[in-house]
C-alpha cells in the first residue's frame, strides 16, 4: 500500500477519482436539490448563485445535484461493463492459452476478431433497435466490447507462463489444464488485469457519457453526463457553464483513473521498475 501511495500517478489519480466515487456515494443519501424536480423560476443560474453552488440548467435543475447523480450513473455502468468483460474474458483467455493451436483457440481468438471489429457504438445501436435505448442495455454493449480486450490480455500472458518450470512441474503432477489455469496461471496475470480494469473502466464511463449524448444511455428522469452535455449544446454561447462543468467531470474521472492506471503499471511491472533503477 506505501508503494502505491507514494507514487504520484496513482496518489494523483486516486485523489481525483475519490472526489467522484465520493459524490456518488453520497448521492443515495442526499443531494443538494431534486434532480427529478423542475423549478423554470431558477433555471440558467450561474455558478455560485445562492443556493446552486453549480447554476442551474434550462430546466431549473441544480447542476450539482445533476453531476453527483449522474456519477452513480457512469459508475455503475462502468463497473458492471468491466465485470461482465473479466467474468466472461479471462476464462475464454485462460482457455485459449490452455489449448494453444488447437481448433477451441482458433473459435475463441477469431471470435474475439469479430467483436473487436464493431465498437461499442455500433453494438449499442444495434441492441437499441432490438430492445430500446436503456441504462442495462448500454452496459451490455460495453460489456460485450470488454470481453475480448480480458480475454486478448490474459491470452497473452498466460502463454508465456504455460512454458516457466513451476507450471510443467504442476503438470508433471498430473494437474489437468483447468487446474493448473485457475491455480497458477490466474495469480500470475492478476497484476496486468487489475491495470487493464482501471483503463477499461475510464473507458467504460467514456463509452456511456457517449452513449448517453446520443440518446442510447441512461434515459430521463436518470441524470446522466453525456446526456447533460447533449442538452447543453444550443445553450452553449449563454449558459457555458451547463457544457463545461459536466465535461470537467467526464475530463477528470477519466484523468483520474487512467492516472491509477499508470501508477498500477509502475509498480507492477518489474520491466519499469527496473528501467527506473
């Protein structure tokens, strides 16, 4: 843990994702305004006007409200996005490095070839023809986008460990290839997949903030970032504030976690370690 804190990527990093992962969770208890409210009296306030810290929307709606909400949003989508990717990835990446030139890896890497060549957007959409524009289905094609970046990296990694001495000593014992995947290889790439999680997940909340702004997200009443930014974009040149402080806090969970992401890389992996030496 002093390692972790005393490198300033991943301290800076933590700082700033700790302010929105605070903001979320202290939105389920309170917020400074009703998101769900609509108050045409105080709408367009400016930041710092009594009693909207943040201004207000075109709707009267407090901005920061607005904001701590919409981070519980692009968490929680994030989060499940990423779980479904490392759930579903690893075993599929555990399983192909397993099986190396044989018939199930080709299914398995070719598989992930055809997902990775439609992005996110394009998955989404297709989804939101089928079963509407929501929340749930915006983390689905996030998550099905993650699968085969896990499943990609653990491949990788996992190929290289099947040839070190303790793996063969493990099959020399007899250990089938679930066995020794799950028991040796796993502990051994958990590192590059806790790395790989924290981009994915500044990804994740990307992926949503731009679903959200065309429509495919999150839909109202739930705040959402990308949506508030898609609002916003007419009322630009007068109400500035309404596009700016939700793209700062897009800019900054994003630079937060790919901060952590770097001070992960930094500690965990011995190449850079030594490079610093």
């Amino acid at each position: 843990m002093r390692a972790l804190l005393t490198n300033r990527n991943f301290a800076i990093g933590l700082l700033l994702t700790s302010v929105f992962v605070a903001g979320a969770l202290i939105s389920f208890l309170w917020t400074p305004h009703d998101t769900s409210g609509v108050d045409i009296a105080n709408k367009l306030k400016k930041p710092l006007s009594e009693g909207y810290l943040l201004g207000t929307d075109h709707f009267g709606r407090d901005i920061l409200s607005m904001i701590m909400v919409g981070a519980r949003t692009s968490i929680a989508v994030a989060v499940v996005a990423v779980g479904i990717g490392i759930v579903i990835g690893v075993p599929l990446g555990l399983a192909a490095a397993a099986s190396q030139g044989s018939l199930m890896d080709e299914i398995i890497m070719r598989s992930n070839d055809l997902v990775f060549a439609f992005p996110s957007l394009v998955i989404a959409i297709l989804i939101t023809a089928i079963f509407g524009p929501s929340a749930v289905n915006a983390i689905i094609a996030i998550g099905i986008f993650n699968v085969p970046v896990f499943a990609r990296l653990t491949r990788g990694a996992a190929l290289s460990l099947w040839k070190r001495d303790y793996v063969l000593s493990a099959q020399v014992a007899g250990k089938g290839p679930a066995r020794i995947s799950f028991e040796h290889i796993l502990p051994n790439v958990t590192n590059l997949l806790i790395v790989q999680g924290t981009i994915q997940f500044s990804l994740g909340i990307l992926a949503e903030a731009g679903l959200s702004y065309v429509g495919l997200g999150a839909q109202p009443p739930i705040p959402s970032w990308g949506r508030m930014l898609a609002e916003s974009q007419t009322m630009i040149s007068f109400a500035p504030h309404m596009a700016l402080l939700p793209g700062l806090a897009i800019v900054f969970t994003v630079l937060g976690l790919n901060l952590m992401g770097d001070g992960l890389r930094d500690i965990f992996d011995p190449r850079i370690r030594r490079e610093k030496r």
